[in-house]
C-alpha cells in the first residue's frame, strides 16, 4: 500500500502534477522574485522615516542643531536637540543615577574641552527614567555658548545619553562670518 502511494506521488511529480501537492517537489519561481527579499512594512510605515542616526538598544538618536549655520559674533549660542525614537515594538526603559540624563560637549579640532553643558545645570541626587513606547519619541535640548570658537575652526558637538554609551554622536561645526 505504502509502495503505491509513493509510486502515485513520483509519477506524479514526473508529470508536473505536484503543484497540487503541497509537500511533494520544488517550488514553482515567480518571475520576477527576489528570493529572501527583506521587506520591512515598519520601517515604510512609520511616521519618522528612515533610520538617518545612531540606533542601539532599539533606540534611534538624532540630533540636530539650530541655527544650522552659526554666525559668529552674531550667534552667543545655538541650541543642540537630541530626539530619541524608538524603533522597536516594546517599550524601552532607561534609567539613570542622578537628574543628568543628557549631555552636550564641546570640542575643538584638537579634541580639547571648550564647553561642557552639564557644568550649568543642577543635580539632584535622586533616580530618574525615561519610558518610550513604539514608534514614539522623545526630545532633550540644551543651549551651548559659543564664546570660545573662532571663524573657520573644525569643531565637534558631542551629544550623549548618560550611562548608555552606545547612543552617543557627533556633528561637526564650522562658524562663518
């Protein structure tokens, strides 16, 4: 009995019947198909676009600066803005020691300190945490002075989340007149 039904299933399959069986012989290829094609419906759907920052611990970071050209003497300082999306389908939580959840430096094109914008700020000693669900965000921003650049010098606005060193980035700066 067993010996005819596989008899039946390989002329079958001899005869391009198979299609109607499931498990038996090779999948017909569309034409036109990308085998393993990557299609990730998320990404296209959701509202902040494409990854364009630093993603780790399913958090993307972008930061931006404004104005996006700094004018000096006419610009005292300009405003640094991290967003945080999160880019995974749970929620994420970050937790930190003290009030400091942030932070902006700047440097120099020799990496030297000029500016560090956690120096003005108070802290308290107490717990903190940010909760971000899918496909949501949330923004951190802070003023930096620019009384220590010069016209047409390199330098470097390191922004971070403090405690995960993962989410950390640069953007390079150059005053104009």
């Amino acid at each position: 009995m067993l010996s005819l039904i596989l008899l039946v299933f390989t002329g079958c399959s001899s005869q391009k019947i198979y299609r109607w069986v499931p498990f038996v012989g090779p999948k017909p290829a569309r034409p036109g198909a990308v085998p393993n094609a990557i299609t990730n419906e998320r990404v296209r759907a959701n509202p902040f676009g494409p990854v364009t920052g630093v993603l780790a611990y399913g958090l993307e970071m972008r930061v931006t600066v404004t104005p996006d050209t700094i004018k000096l003497p006419d610009t005292r300082s300009f405003e640094g803005r991290i967003v945080l999306i999160n880019r995974s389908r749970k929620a994420i939580t970050l937790s930190f020691n003290d009030s400091r959840q942030y932070d902006f430096i700047l440097r120099d094109a020799g990496g030297k300190k000029l500016v560090q914008w956690s120096d003005d700020q108070p802290v308290t000693q107490n717990p903190g945490y940010i909760i971000i669900n899918p496909n949501e965000r949330s923004e951190f921003g802070g003023n930096i002075s620019t009384r220590d650049m010069a016209l047409g010098r390199r330098y470097t606005l390191e922004a971070s989340i403090v405690g995960y060193d993962q989410l950390m980035t640069t953007v390079n700066l150059t005053p104009t007149k």
